[in-house]
C-alpha cells in the first residue's frame, strides 16, 4: 500500500511538472505563467492579511537550505498563525536559477491554499549554477510584480530572498534590483535577505537589498542553520493530520470538483513523501484558528452546512461528493453531522497533542543552550518587529519549531 502510494504521489507531482507552465524553462525576456492554487477559497472579512513570497536559490549549492525549507515552511506558517488578532496567511514561492540552467524561476502565486506551494516545493532540487552570480534581480522582479499581493493597505506583505550568490548585474535585458525595490516600496512589500554561507561578493547586494527593501539582513551557515527537532509526537499528529484530511467532502460542478481533486492530490502527495515531522508542523498549522482555511479549502460540504452557507436539501445530486449521491436526504445530514463531529475531535486531539510538541521542542532546545542564531529565530524576529508596524502582535518570545 505504501509502496502504491509513494507512486500515486510522484505521479501527481510528475503530472502538476507537466500542467503548469511555469515550472519550465524561462528567460528574462519571455517569462513563464504563474502556477496557481488549485483553490483560491473566500477570506473571512474583518481579518488582517499576512502575505509572504519566499524567494529562494534553488542552485547546487543550496541544496541543505532547500532540504531545511521543506521541513520548516509549516513551522513558519505556525509562528506567523500564532499573532493577535488571528490572521490570514497566504504564501508564495519564487524558486531560481540562471540562464543556462534547467529553468530561470519557477514561480507558485499567493494563496491560503499552502499545500500547492508546498507540493511545488517538494519538488525542488538543488542543481545548476556553479558560475556565481544567479538570476536575483529576476526572481525579485518577478515576486514583486507578478503575485497577487492583497491591496489591503494594512496588510503585511513581505518578501524572504534567501541565496548565497550575488545578482547578476551584467544582463542588459534585466531589471535590476533597485527599481524592482521602487516598485516594492509603492505596494507596501518589505523584503528581507538571508545570504546562506560567507561568500564575500554576495554580502554587500545582499544588505543593500534588505537596506533598500526596509527589511532586515540576516547570515546563516550554507544549510541554513534551521533548528531540526524530531518529536516523540510526531507520528501521532501525521496520523491525525491525515485522519482530518480524509473527513473534507468537497461538492459542486464538474470544474469545481476537478480543482479540488488537485488539492486532494496535493496533500496526497505530501502524507507519502513529507518526514513525520512536518507532517506534524502542518497538522499544528491546520487546526489553528489561521490554518483551518488551507486544511478545508473551497466548495467543501461539511464546512458549508454545518456553517449554514448551504442548506443541503437543496444541493443538487450530481454536485454532491459521490458518497453521498446514492443516500436519502436524511441520511446525507447524518453523515455530513458525524464527518463534522469527527473533524471537531480531531483537531482537538491535534491542538492537545501540537501544545505537547511545543513544549517538547522548547525543552530540548533549552537544553541545547537555545536558538538565538538560527533561521527560525531570525525569520521570526523580523516577522514580530515588522508585522507589528500593521497592528499584529505576536506573544511568544519565540517561534514555533
């Protein structure tokens, strides 16, 4: 069974190389479309928005860095869930190379649906590169402008650049840096650098962008220096995690049923190939009160009823999942109200259980002589100091591992 779905999984991952555009090749001057969530479902009003782009070196060199990333985006999303009042988090992913390699970017656009930015993610290798200077200025370019950044003039939209070589600043055919930071600066986007390693031609650029960019400029090791904490209840919460994704019953017209099919296969596609650990980190995020909008998604039935958005009687058949089609009205209402009961005790086994992790992790991390100088801290650092100029307050001294 293992084995079966280990191969579902790369299948779709394989399948979504192939359905998107944007993971091919791309140049400065004919840049690729912009994969998108396969659900971009309705915000709650009356929320703050945080939006977040990771930018990120995708060379041979950074191959620790990326390893690190698919381990702690769910943490991250967790620190970041953690503020007052709640808000919404919506994440983006800009991966790149240079001309002359595999691809130029490979750009995932903003949405609470993390799943999709993590499915492309864990689809990231470290290859190409070696000649130093990479595509900066073109991935930035790119984050900037070509997202869909919130227009909410409180939102907190920021940008994480992380690599370990400078721009190159010799394409005539580029935007450089500096005017994409213009265009930064009037949409309200933060940008932040992380230079992984010491390399002494990517130190000066690196804090000039972050200087420029009103963000912070931060230095870690070439792997990252992200705290790697395995739990004793990590395996548990996978567990669970999955268990909350098999109660979503998604409904509604042949299209809308094949876009949350993709999500389905996306978070499919992570229980088969995610560590444990993350898998927990992305249990943690889900059953938050920020979380619950990737965990569901759109058009999903039991969310919708018990909400009352929908009245089911009056959901057509064939727009409902295929459980329930064969059922009487009656029995369609008892199935959707014991899925409800059922995701409600689950995340409240996962909120239980993520508190303990919590705890677990900052034990062994006081033990350890803390974490001042690691990417999670330094993320985290530059998440409260900014994210509190928009009326957000994060508690916590520290962030979620």
């Amino acid at each position: 069974m293992k084995a079966k779905l280990v191969g579902t999984a790369l299948f779709v991952l394989t399948t979504a190389a192939v359905a998107f555009p944007a993971l091919r090749s791309n140049t400065a001057v004919n840049t690729t479309p912009i994969v998108t969530a396969a659900l971009q479902p309705a915000l709650p009003v009356n929320r703050p928005v945080i939006d977040v782009v990771f930018v990120l070196d995708t060379t041979g060199s950074m191959s620790g860095l990326i390893d690190a990333a698919k381990e702690k985006i769910w943490s991250i999303a967790s620190s970041m869930a953690s503020a007052q009042p709640a808000p919404i988090i919506r994440m983006g992913l800009v991966g790149y190379r240079d001309r002359g390699d595999e691809y130029v970017t490979r750009v995932v656009d903003l949405s609470p649906d993390i799943d999709t930015m993590y499915a492309t993610l864990m689809q990231l290798t470290a290859n190409g590169g070696g000649d130093s200077p990479e595509s900066v200025n073109q991935a930035l370019n790119e984050a900037v402008t070509r997202m869909s950044w919130s227009s909410d003039g409180n939102a907190y939209k920021v940008i994480f650049l992380v690599g370990d070589a400078p721009p190159h600043m010799d394409y005539a055919d580029d935007v450089k840096y500096p005017q994409s930071l213009a265009v930064a600066a009037e949409r309200g986007i933060v940008v932040n650098t992380i230079q992984c390693g010491n390399a002494p031609d990517a130190k000066q650029p690196w804090q000039q962008i972050a200087s420029i960019g009103h963000g912070s400029y931060f230095n870690v090791d070439q792997a990252g220096s992200a705290v790697a904490i395995a739990t004793p209840f990590d395996a548990e919460l996978a567990r669970l995690s999955a268990a909350l994704d098999e109660t979503r019953l998604y409904y509604g017209t042949k299209e809308e049923k094949a876009r949350t099919r993709v999500k389905v296969e996306a978070t499919d596609a992570l229980h088969a190939l995610a560590s444990p650990a993350s898998q927990a980190r992305r249990a943690a995020f889900n059953a938050s009160d920020a979380g619950v909008i990737n965990a569901i998604g759109d058009s999903e039935l039991v969310a919708d009823v018990t909400s009352g958005r929908v009245d089911l009687a009056k959901v057509e058949a064939d727009k409902l999942p295929e459980p329930l089609q064969a059922l009487s009205v009656d029995e369609r209402k008892k199935l959707v109200s014991e899925s409800a009961a059922k995701r409600s005790d689950l995340q409240r086994q996962i909120r239980l259980l993520a508190d303990q992790r919590d705890d677990y992790a900052a034990e062994q991390i006081a033990a350890s002589g803390g974490a001042k100088d690691s990417l999670d801290d330094k993320i985290y650092g530059a998440v409260r100091e900014q994210a509190e100029k928009k009326g957000l307050s994060y508690p916590a001294a520290a962030p979620k591992y």
